[in-house]
C-alpha cells in the first residue's frame, strides 16, 4: 500500500455512513452497518496483500491457483470502539489473530496509557492491521502504534471509520510508514476533541451508553 491515505469512496460505504451519522438510527441499526462497512473497509485495506499459488484439483483438472502468502495477519483494536470494527473484519478474515490495545487518557498530563496489552506472537512477521473507527486528534492511535511497534510489528495498516485532518497529520508525523484507510475525511475537530460533523461518541452509539 503506497498511499498515507486511502479513502474508501465506494457507493455502498459512503450509503452506509450516511446512516450511521443520522443521529436517529438505533444502536442495532448502527451495530449492523458497521458491521457491513467494515467487511468493505477490510476488503480495501487487504488489497496488495502477498499471494503465492498452491496446486489444487478443480472437479475438471489441477491447476495452480491463487492463494495468500505468509502468516496470519493481525488485527488490533483499540479499544473500546475498536471492537466494533472488529467483528466485521473478522467475519472476512476469519483466520486472522487478533489483539488488543487499551489506553486511557490521563486528565492531567492528556497523554494516553496503557491500561490492557495483549497482542499476537511473532507480531514482526505479520501483516499488522490495527482498528479503531475515529481517528480524532490521533494521540491515542499514535501511542497504540508506538507499543505495536515496540512489540516487533514493522508492517502496520491503520482502519479507521471516520478521520479528522488533525488526526491524519498527527500519525502522519509519528508514523509515516503506516497507511491509513478510511471511509471519509471530515472537515474538522471541535474543541473537546470530536468529529465534525461526525457522528458523535462511537463507542457511545455501537454499545447504546451514554
Ligand atoms: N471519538 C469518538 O467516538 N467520536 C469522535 O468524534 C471523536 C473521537
């Protein structure tokens, strides 16, 4: 993947988004739409994947076909919202390993910590794909790549639903080597930190807290 960032134009994803910003739509509504465009999102951010071919016999006759390459990719979320993304993601690839990264903000230094690391072995050999659906001012999605990498990881993708500029600019600076694959760029933050227009708290709205 050669682009910092990717944004997923397709049709059924911008649809998608549409409703999930409606302030309306129900958390079962909007748990079942990220469900959907995530599994699209997956599809875009695993393009370029290596391939090898295996020897296989088809009903009619054998033939080299097609096949992923290396070991089991990795998915990270950070979480909480991560988990969101998550499922979908798994449901297209289901034999990923998957890990978690969970930080918090400290109220008075605004710098994240970690409170939960748990990620996959041999992390340096994988394809590291880390989701988290709002990459805001990117402070969090930073700190989560820096343990990653202190982990081993050296090829990360980002996933997220929704970026604000800021957010981009940020991992940008921090981690150029990581590309970013998102749904939509958004104008802006607003002063406490959120999406504009957005969709509000993500995690808020996919577990129906407050
Ligand atoms: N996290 C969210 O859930 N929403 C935002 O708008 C920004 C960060």
């Amino acid at each position: 993947m050669s682009e910092h960032l990717t944004i997923v134009d397709h049709p059924l994803v911008q649809h998608k988004l549409t409703l999930m910003r409606e302030k309306n739509t129900s958390t079962a509504v909007f748990r079942q739409l990220l469900r959907e465009i995530s599994q699209l999102l997956a599809y875009e951010v695993t393009r370029g994947l290596p391939m090898t071919t295996k020897k296989i016999e088809t009903p009619m006759t054998e033939m080299d076909a097609p096949t992923l390459d290396g070991k089991k990719l990795a998915l990270i979320s950070i979480l909480r919202a991560g988990n969101g993304l998550l499922d979908g993601v798994l449901e297209l690839i289901p034999s990923a390993r998957v890990g978690f990264v969970g930080l918090y903000r400290d109220e008075e230094t605004l710098q994240p910590v970690q409170y939960y690391f748990k990620v996959p072995d041999a992390l340096e050999d994988r394809l590291v794909i880390a989701v988290d659906p709002m990459l805001a001012t990117g402070n969090s999605s930073v700190a989560a790549i820096d343990l990653l990498k202190k982990a081993g990881a050296k090829n990360i993708r980002f996933l997220c639903l929704l970026a604000a500029p800021e957010g981009v600019a940020t991992m940008r600076a921090a981690h150029p080597d990581v590309p970013i694959v998102t749904a939509a760029l958004d104008e802006k933050l607003n002063e406490v930190g959120y999406i504009m227009p957005g969709l509000g708290d993500a995690g808020d709205r996919m577990f129906g807290t407050k």
